[in-house]
C-alpha cells in the first residue's frame, strides 16, 4: 500500500504568525511523544499554506502514514496525542485532512465526538465533521 499523506491544520487565533507558533508546537509534540515513538512508517513535516493570499508562513503539518494507515494502534495513539495537545487551550482545535474527509479534534471530546474520531481513524468515508 503506498504511503497517504494526512494533513494536520490548527485553527483558533486569527494572527498567522500565532497559527505558525502553534502549528510548530504540535508538530514537535507529535514527533517527541513516547507513544508514537514506537510506530513504525510514520512521519510528520511541516508544509506551507495553500492558502491564497499565504506568504510562506507554515501553518499545516503533514503527516505521512507508511502502510496502513488507520491500524488501531496507530489511531488511538495519535487521536490522543493531538487531543492531548489540544486540551491545552480549549480555543484550539486542529482539523485533519485525508483527502475529501475532515475531521475537527478538540481537547476534551464529547462521547459523540470521540465515535466520530475513531471512525475516521478507521477509514469510515461518512465521517466528515466541523
């Protein structure tokens, strides 16, 4: 299976420059915890905006998935991982991209939101929210 690439955008604060300070933290979070450290094909790199108007400034983070990308281990090891890191500040959230599904992750999730990530993790094509 070849390798999927899964976008990673912080949304809250409207100042680009605070967006790409944010989107820097999640990324480094993600790539220092111990969980995902023993996940083998996973991979996170920062991409530029595809924003119109966007001048460079870093505000997404790619995430590329070796193999099968939604294994259980894999997808309640990173849903916790940004839920964690968005539990930080409750006016954060961070929306994923995987193709034409998206899906937004808050840091306390409700019991309806948590079934609605772990579909999406599964691959479940009726599992875009906002």
């Amino acid at each position: 299976m070849p390798d999927r690439t899964v976008v990673l955008e912080v949304q809250g604060p409207s100042d680009p420059l605070v967006r790409e300070r944010l989107t820097s933290e999640l990324r480094l979070a993600l790539t220092t915890d111990p969980s995902l450290h023993e996940l083998t094909g996973l991979s996170f790199s920062a991409s530029p905006s595809a924003q119109d108007g966007a001048k460079g400034v870093t505000d997404v983070v790619a995430l590329v998935v070796a193999g099968v990308p939604y294994a259980k281990p894999l997808a309640t090891m990173l849903g916790q991982a940004i839920s964690g890191w968005c539990a930080r500040d409750r006016r954060t959230t961070v929306t994923v991209h995987d193709g034409e599904r998206t899906i937004e992750i808050v840091g306390s999730p409700t019991a309806a939101q948590q079934e609605l990530m772990e579909k999406f993790w599964r691959g479940d094509s009726n599992t875009t929210s906002s």
